[in-house]
C-alpha cells in the first residue's frame, strides 16, 4: 500500500531526550531505535522516528557545526520540515523543478536498508529534500513510501 498526504512531521529540539519524553507522555509515540551507523551523524543531528506517531525527531548534536544547529539558533525549536507521501517521488520532484525547487540530498534505500534502519516497515522508501521558500518556509520531503501489509 502506498501512502499519500502527511507521512511525517520533522520536529527539531535542543535535548533529545527531553523531546523523546515529551512526545511519548503527549501522544504515547513510541520511539524506534536510533540508527547506530552514522547517517544523521553526518548531517551534526541526531534523529528519533515514532512511526505510527507521525514524528521523526531531531536534535543538533552538541558541539557540531550544521544547518540544523543554524536554523534553530535563528528560529528556536519546532516544526523544521514536512514529509509529504506521494505515489511517485521521481515524478513529484520534477513537478518541483519546474516550480524552481531543488532537491539538496535525496534518499533512495533497498530493501536491506529499509530493514534495518525503518524497521522494515517498508517496500519502498525513497524521498528528496526540498529547501522550500514560499509559501511555507521550512524543509519540505517529497516520499514515497509503499508499506508492508
């Protein structure tokens, strides 16, 4: 089954843990466990996903430089992006391109990658990171995410 609309919203906090506590006490996410092999890491983030909550957590790790760490020294804590599920990725990007959006690092994992670092809970994962100015200021993924049933 693919999924469409919201998949996911990106919420960026300075203590990880704090944040994970907050979201498990307001709406009973449960947290998969962090990745252990360094991809957030290099992008100076940590990250937390509660799947089924809607949630993917992020957090600056201390003392790295990032554009995460950037954007939340000028804007504070909050909602840092959205993750739009789409039938096809390839397909919504390019409907991007020509509205003059560009894709800054995408994502694009086989199956052994889905296992291990979403659970399995896919068939497909794939998405593009979208700086997006107007109208909504914030990062934007375009996904497509086709879920096991």
């Amino acid at each position: 089954m693919k999924q469409k609309g919201i998949n996911r919203v990106v919420v960026g906090v300075w203590d990880f843990d704090r944040g994970k506590q907050y979201f498990e006490k307001l709406l009973g996410a449960e947290f998969a466990p962090e990745n252990e092999d360094g991809e957030a890491a290099a992008f100076g983030v940590r990250v937390a996903m509660a799947w089924e909550s809607g949630i993917e957590l992020i957090s600056p790790l201390p003392g790295v430089q990032s554009p995460v760490r950037d954007e939340m020294e000028k804007n504070g804590e909050g909602i840092k992006g959205i993750v739009f599920a789409v039938d096809d990725a390839d397909h919504a990007m390019s409907q991007g391109s020509a509205l003059g959006l560009q894709s800054h690092y995408d994502l694009d994992y086989d199956q052994s990658q889905i296992d291990s670092k979403c659970q399995g809970l896919f068939t497909k994962y794939k998405e593009y990171f979208i700086t997006a100015a107007d109208p909504l200021n914030t990062t934007l993924l375009l996904g497509e995410f086709n879920e096991k049933r």
